[in-house]
C-alpha cells in the first residue's frame, strides 16, 4: 500500500463519504454541521493512491462541556469501510492533531462512540465523566488529548502527548 496523503480541504470534499458512512439512509442535509463553514472549522482528508478520499474529520474550536477549558473538538470522523483498518483514520486524526496544535490548540475533545473507546485510548485519548447515549446513534464517551503546542506551521508539526 502507498503512503496515505492527507489535506486540509474545503467540507465539499470530504461531504460524501461523511454523510455515507455517518449518515446513511438520511438525506444529505442530516451530514451537514452548523460549523462547517465557521471560523477556525477545518476538516482533514486522507487519499488513497488514486485520489480518492478514505478518511475525513471536521475539528473546530469548541470549549470543553462543563470547564469552559479553550479547546478543539472534532467530530465527522469517517473511513471508508473498504479501507478500514488500514490507517486512514489515524491518518487524519493525526493530521488534525497536528493542525490544532499549530492553531494553539491545547486540548482537543470529541463525542466519540463507545465502541470506539480501544481506537481512541491507543491513540493517546483520556475517556471522561460517564458513558452518555446519542439519540439515534448510541452510547459515547468524551474523550480527550491534551497537546504540545506547535512551534512551526500547519499540519505535522505539532506533537501529542501520550502514546498515539
């Protein structure tokens, strides 16, 4: 397998294999976030050798529920069901980890799904507070990282804390 390339890229891009792996069976529109097109808001590609994506995530500037704490938060995040295992996620979280940190970021947090919780904490994530459920979508966790902040520029030049 070639090298997974990753970008920062406009929604569009990553629009489609959001709403079919997040969303499926609901209309387009049930894909779109309010933040999408905020400030800070950026979302991370991963490519596969043809061009195709395989991964996505959205990170935004988002406190921490209940502190208040600065922070990112992502949330969209997708691989491709045919490519799943093979790095494409990490691919783009890493990616997006990387931005934050360029961005300042000290803390990034997400919503993420239970069963999820091995993916997250093998990549350096803290699950906190209690298990809650997503209506229609199931039982999650917020998870956190915390991050060294990035003395150079863009995606790749931040660290994380931790193990990812």
């Amino acid at each position: 397998m070639s090298a997974i390339r990753t970008a920062l890229v406009p929604v569009a891009e990553v629009f489609a294999l959001r709403h079919a792996v997040l969303r499926p069976g609901l209309p387009a529109g049930a894909a779109a976030f309010p933040e999408d097109a905020a400030p800070g808001t950026f979302h991370v590609a991963a490519y596969d050798e043809r061009g195709a994506v395989r991964g996505c995530v959205t990170f935004l500037p988002e406190p921490l529920p209940g502190t208040g704490e600065p922070a990112y938060r992502f949330r969209g995040m997708a691989s491709d069901p045919a490519v799943r295992g093979l790095g494409y996620g990490v691919a783009v979280l890493r990616a997006g980890l990387a931005e934050a940190a360029s961005r300042g970021a000290g803390l990034v947090w997400c919503n993420g799904r239970t069963g999820a919780r091995g993916f997250y904490e093998r990549h350096g994530f803290e699950a906190r507070g209690e298990e809650f459920t997503v209506e229609g979508v199931g039982p999650h966790f917020v998870f956190t990282i915390k991050l060294a902040p990035s003395a150079g520029e863009g995606a790749g030049d931040g660290s994380v804390t931790g193990s990812p």
